[in-house]
C-alpha cells in the first residue's frame, strides 16, 4: 500500500504530483494528504473524507496518479493537513481500562484468560478503589499451571490514566433494572454516558494521547462522535458493540433455517435498533434478513424476560474478543469513521491505524438499508 507524501496544500489544487510514492514504513510523522487506495477486494485507509466534491470532480483526473497498479484507483481524498499518527507499536500493548462493573469486570476477566499474547499488562481504574482491589486480587488469581501466559493486572492512578497504548472506557450510567419497561437501553443511557465520556475525552486531549480510545458503552456510535468532538483524532477512536449483534445472528439463525448466516451474512451499524443484519452478501433475501434482524435486535429482551441483565455475552463478544482481534491486526466487528458518522461493519486494522474494510457488490435492498441507517446516524445531534 502506498501513499502520497506532500507538505504544499497547492497539490491539491494543482494536482502537481511530482514525488514519488513512499511506502508504509517510510513514513514519518508529516502531512499525508491521499489516505485511500481500492485493490477491487478491501477499501484501504483511514477512514477521512473532507470534500465529497472535489473528489468527485477530480476522481477520474487522479486515477492512475497515485496508484502503481492500474487495478487500483484513489476512492477518496483527505484536504485537510492532518498529521500522520505516531503510533507505530507493536504487540504486546499496554492496555487500560476504565470502569469495573458488570460489563468491565466480564470483559477483564477475558483479557486476563486469553490476552497473554497480545497484551503486556492491564491497568484498570475506577472512582471507587475497593473495586480496583477487588478485580486487582480477583483477576490476578486466574491461572492454571498449563496454560499462560496471563497479563499481570495493576490498578492505575487519575494522573496514570492514558499512560497507555489503548484506554478502554467501559463505564456507565445506572442501567434500567429488569422488569423497567425500557426497550431501548442504549439511548437511555446516551445523555447521562455522554457526560461521562466528555470528562475522559477532554483529559485525553489535554494529555496528548496518542493511542488507542476504546469505547463499549452504550451506545458506542454516538460515544465515539462525543469522543472526537473533544478533538482526538477520528481514527484513535473505535467503538465495540456490533460483535455481540453478529453472534446474536448466528445464534438465531440457526432456528429459522439460515445456518448460512456464519459465512456469508453481515452485521452492519449501530447496536440497538438502527442494526442491519444481511442473511447473506452473495444471495441476499429481505424478508429472512428483516426477520434475522428483528430476532437480534430483541435478544437482551429475551435474556431480561427471565429475570437478568444481558451483559455476558456483550462483555465477551463485543468487548474482550473483538478487541484483542482488532490489537492482532485481525477482522471483527467493530465502528469504522466515515465522513462524520462511526459505522459498525466487519473490518481490520494495520498497526492500529490503517482501516481495511470489504469491498462487497451489494444489492440495491441492502444498500438502502444501510444509506438509511447512515443518514440517520448523520442526522444525530448531542
């Protein structure tokens, strides 16, 4: 993958392409301009798109321009001088974690069985520091002599926080008990989580974090434009919620004669009821993938109908997992920015900057569904 490296915003103008390309390891912390390549498979890049219009009357002029292989074509331009990220580290990464209730504690519990070989250590934090303690021994005294290795788990100070390569917020407002008659949960607890997110997001900024901002409360989609609008970069920022969706998926789909789901169907977008699942990418059906949407959106309705509060499944599929496939460089689900909006789909990143997403032909029905749910997530406003 290669990009295009200039420091005179009159390139842009101009279209005065005269260097040659540098490679992703060339790379220095300068202006990078061209962010998109299309190999026909993945859409590569970060995901920044400043001015549809220039790039839809420029598009044809900088095919070929920018890219060594004629099969390849620029699919987006980034005008704004932003810098490139400095974050070029590797695993094993320092990961910490804020807020240690049921879905935090849940989530380190995993980290803690299966991220020895991704994570050096964990930090957690949390106002209440007999809960630091607690999770501090508990966790600490999960092992077995056959199996490791197991990240050792600190607590971390206020002032420690962001002293991290990626800062997990995991925290929430109360959440509606169960018997409360709320079905949407995620957009009760939106003000309230706002407010809570804004605090860590301005102390990130004013710390000049340059990792990772992780967030999994609900709702992430919306979180994660609180988080960027204290003016961290759109690609430190990524939200896990539609992991647990994909599973809820597969679960149902196998009671309703879609067993086909695992290998060819989609989750896409927010988790709550905004969610697009397609039954399948290569022989798409509205009415199954309608129905294998509606079953999943209701699934912690079915969980709370018997008396507890769906955060498992969650905690691990969403969170734990989905994480530590996003920190190996490997596909999930996860949010992706796209001019403004933090969408859910299946993607992987490169060195915990470069965004692949699918390339996929999609038939018009799902492609509606999908313009809809974007411009609802557009049209949100804090």
């Amino acid at each position: 993958m290669n990009y295009y490296i200039k420091d005179q915003f009159q390139v842009m103008t101009h279209l005065e392409l005269d260097e040659s390309y540098k490679s992703i390891s060339e790379l220095s912390h300068e202006v990078v301009y061209y962010l998109y390549e299309d190999d026909g498979i993945e859409a590569m890049g970060v995901h920044r798109v400043e001015d549809e219009t220039f790039f839809q009357s420029h598009r044809e002029t900088l095919k070929g321009k920018l890219c060594d292989d004629v099969d390849r074509e620029v699919i987006a331009v980034n005008l704004k001088k932003m810098p490139l990220p400095l974050n070029k580290k590797r695993k094993p990464y320092k990961v910490h974690v804020l807020g240690l209730g049921d879905v935090g504690g849940m989530m380190l519990s995993a980290l803690r069985l299966i991220g020895g070989d991704t994570l050096e250590a964990i930090g957690i934090f949390d106002l209440d520091e007999n809960k630091v303690k607690r999770w501090c021994y508990e966790l600490n005294q999960i092992m077995t002599i056959d199996r490791g290795p197991y990240p050792p788990v600190y607590g971390v100070s206020m002032d420690d926080l962001f002293n991290c390569d990626a800062f997990v917020f995991t925290a929430s407002s109360r959440i509606p008990e169960v018997g409360s008659g709320v079905k949407d949960v995620r957009m009760f607890q939106l003000e309230a989580n706002t407010k809570i997110i804004s605090i860590y997001a301005k102390m990130a900024k004013e710390k000049n974090f340059e990792g990772q901002f992780i967030v999994v409360s609900d709702p992430v989609d919306l979180l994660c434009r609180a988080v960027l609008s204290h003016g961290l970069r759109p690609e430190q920022i990524k939200g896990f919620g539609l992991g647990v969706m994909h599973a809820r998926a597969c679960y149902y789909s196998e009671y309703h004669d879609m067993t086909y789901y695992k290998e060819e169907g989609r989750a896409y977008g927010p988790h709550g009821k905004h969610l697009i699942i397609a039954d399948s990418i290569s022989n798409y059906n509205q009415e199954k993938a309608l129905l294998l949407t509606e079953k999943t959106v209701k699934a912690n309705l079915d969980v709370r109908a018997v008396g507890y509060k769906p955060f498992i499944a969650p905690a691990l599929s969403s969170a734990a997992m989905s994480i530590l496939a996003y920190l190996e460089e490997k596909s999930h689900y996860s949010t992706v920015y796209i001019d403004g909006v933090y969408f859910g789909c299946k993607n992987k990143v490169e060195n915990l900057v470069y965004v692949h997403t699918e390339k996929n032909n999609l038939p018009e029905q799902l492609l509606e569904r999908l313009s809809a749910t974007y411009k609802e997530l557009k049209s949100f406003e804090f």
